[in-house]
C-alpha cells in the first residue's frame, strides 16, 4: 500500500441508512427499486416501477439518496452495482440491496469502482451461502478491506477510470456493433437464397423431401453417468447450430438392442420439438462424427434427405426466417410450445437442383466461415477489453495508477 493510504473496512467509511414502511401511506406514490432493476452490464439502474405505499413488497424498505451506492447482495457475483441518479433521489429500494453511502472524506464514485474489483468480487463468492438464491449479508459487506488514500489522490484516481473507462465503452460497442455487423452479413445472404425461385426450381414440402424420425422416450430411471455408454441426444443439447454435450445423459450400452433406428448417423439434421424457438433463435444442429454414437430421444425430430435433398442445404434451410415464421406460427402449449413431426412436415420451400443445392452450400459454408472469424476477433477484443478493465481497477486500488 502506497504512503498516506490506510486500510480501512468498508464499515468504518460509510454512514448510517435509512429504512422506511411505505405501507403506512397507502396512497402515497413512489419509486421502487428491485434488485432486477440494476443491469450488471452497463452498471446503471435500467427501470424502476412506480408504486403505491398500499402495494408495496414486504422487501420495499430502503430509502436511498443521490449518489448513494447500490450493491445486490442476493446473487453478489451477478455484480449488479449502481449509482443512484438525482431523480431517484428520496425514493426506495429493495432489502436486497446494500445501500453504501460513504463518508465526506471518502467519494462515491470511489467506492463504486472499488465494489467492481475482482478482489472484492472473489470474496463475495466465497462468503455467499445459499443454493437456489446464494447471498451475502451487510455485515459481509461492511467487513471488507478497503484502501483509502487522500481525498485529493481518490479524485485523481476516479478521473483516470473514468477517461480510461470511457473509451473502453466506446471500444467495447464498436466491438460488439461489428459483432452483429458479421452476423447480419450471413444472415441476410442466408435470407437472399431462400427467397428466390431459380431455373429448375420447385414447390415442395419438407415432408415430401425428408425421412422425418421423433426420438423414443427413454426412461430417465436407467441413464447413466458412466463415459463407456451411449449418449442421448434430448432438445437441452441442441443450440443455434450447434450441439453442446456439457449436460450429457447416457444409455447403457448392453440394452441397445430394439433401438437400432434411433441411432443418430453423421449428416443427420436434428430440430428441438419442444420450446424449438427461443430468443437466441432455432434449436437445429447437424451431427458429425464426433458426436457419434448417440441415440435420439422425443421430443428431438431427426431429419434426413431423402436423396434429393442435401442434408447441409437442409441445415441452412431450416435456418431461415422463412422455417423459424412458419415454426413460430404453428407451435402450440404456453409454457412449453411445441411442434410435432408434421408440422415440422409442412413447411413449404423452392427447392433447386441437387448440384445447386451443392453450389449454394459451398458459397455458405464459405461465408460462415469468414462469419465466424471475423466473431472470433470480436469476442477476443472484448475479452480483451475485460481484461483491461480488470487490470486497470487492480492497479487503481493497489496503488499503481
């Protein structure tokens, strides 16, 4: 620690808090702030609801002022850290915020930095108890160390991170706007394909083109943890294109027998019939050899050319637009929708020749290659950019700025 720093414990610097009953006045307004009202991405309060003192939830206790300094001490590594603005100034917040207000010779807008650090951030992992909803107390809070130089060197330092800062958030938007640049480059070529009709084109449904299999329902009583048996492919390990196997089920491999058909082959399209569609987009993929061998379960739908139908070409069309509106038109159920084999069956399209089929395919494996380098550099800028904004709050409270 640098000359003229103390250690202190957040407690020792901050002041006393306010509570408040807005139940007492029924009919007097207010703003509420819930700890989902904090976005851990931009650090600011994103949305608040305004409420009556009749209607206010039992964790609707807190009075905070401007510039006090919020931090959710349910879920604490979420890291949903805010300042409050002005016009939130006199309002409430809920109980599962720590309201930090700090003392005169302390500012706010250090401490904010300070709560963003990976060393506080690490204790609060390691202090939080609970499985479903992990937490950490006040006193948690208040028993951290933290280093407090002079008021003059907290201002200096505060006006470092904040140029420095500033420009990662410039950077780290260009990052993510070419990011999306990329992505919307093949999505719109991808769209182009499937929107015209070429010579030698015809109407036809997938169910004319495909042989379409529903996975079996195998009894979750009899899987297996053991990496000597069969994987089961369920709709949790399909993603946007990808298959992902961190959350494996598997078959034992003596009892195989009888269930030769569902066993999954390289080339193989496979779509989620339940929740098919969520925000990130369709749950499709196309098994390869290393994903082999694995057995289909239902609600999972196989599907597989019928010979004049390129299974790639297949893949790229049932990640169209066109597929995900006629998916999301026909899906049925609230909580869970879903889709059967035949309307997955019904989906109308152009199809081309099989040596176009081929042709498109190469130009689309091609551009989605270039798609997926350019968001490779992207993401390592952005992890990049992390990094720096971990370094540099490191070196801002160990006295090296």
């Amino acid at each position: 620690m640098r000359k003229g720093w103390e250690a202190k414990t957040l407690g020792d610097v901050l002041v006393k808090t306010e509570t408040s009953d807005p139940t007492r006045l029924p009919q007097a307004e207010f703003d509420y702030i819930d700890v989902s009202s904090v976005s851990n991405e931009t650090l600011t309060i994103q949305e608040t609801q305004r409420l009556k003192g009749g209607d206010a939830p039992s964790r609707a206790r807190r009075l905070v002022n401007a510039n006090d300094v919020l931090f959710a001490t349910i879920r604490p590594t979420l890291r949903r850290i805010a300042i409050v603005p002005d016009g939130l100034d006199g309002q409430i917040c809920s109980t599962g915020y720590f309201v930090l207000r700090p003392q005169l010779q302390v500012d706010y807008r250090f401490i904010f930095y300070f709560l963003q650090t990976d060393d506080f951030m690490l204790k609060m992992e390691k202090l939080q108890k609970g499985a479903s909803y992990p937490a950490v107390t006040d006193g948690d809070v208040r028993a951290q160390e933290i280093p407090v130089p002079p008021l003059s060197e907290q201002h200096r330092i505060i006006g470092i991170l904040d140029e420095a800062f500033e420009g990662l958030v410039r950077a780290t938007a260009n990052a993510e706007q070419n990011l999306r640049n990329a992505r919307a480059l093949f999505e719109s070529h991808l769209q182009s394909v499937f929107s015209q009709r070429g010579k030698g084109w015809v109407d036809t449904t997938l169910g004319a083109e495909v042989n379409l299999l529903s996975g079996f329902p195998f009894k979750s009583a009899q899987y297996t943890d053991s990496e000597k048996d069969i994987c089961l492919l369920r709709g949790d390990n399909i993603v946007q294109g990808l298959l992902r196997w961190d959350d494996v089920k598997r078959w034992p491999v003596c009892d195989t027998a009888g269930y030769e058909s569902y066993q999954l082959s390289a080339g193989d399209v496979v779509l989620a019939m339940d929740r098919p569609w969520v925000k990130a987009g369709l749950k499709r993929a196309q098994i390869s050899s290393d994903d082999l061998p694995c057995l289909l379960v239902q609600r999972t739908a196989r599907l597989r050319g019928n010979g004049s139908l390129n299974n790639r070409f297949m893949l790229y069309l049932i990640s169209s637009d066109a597929f995900s509106r006629h998916i999301l038109g026909v899906q049925t159920g609230i909580g869970v929708p879903h889709i059967s084999g035949q309307q997955i069956k019904d989906f109308k399209f152009l199809k081309p020749p099989l040596e176009e089929q081929r042709h498109i395919v190469d130009e689309l494996d091609e551009l989605a290659a270039e798609t997926q380098r350019l968001e490779s550099i992207c993401q390592q800028k952005l992890a990049a950019l992390g990094e720096l904004k971990k370094a540099l709050l490191h070196q801002a409270f160990s006295g090296n700025l």
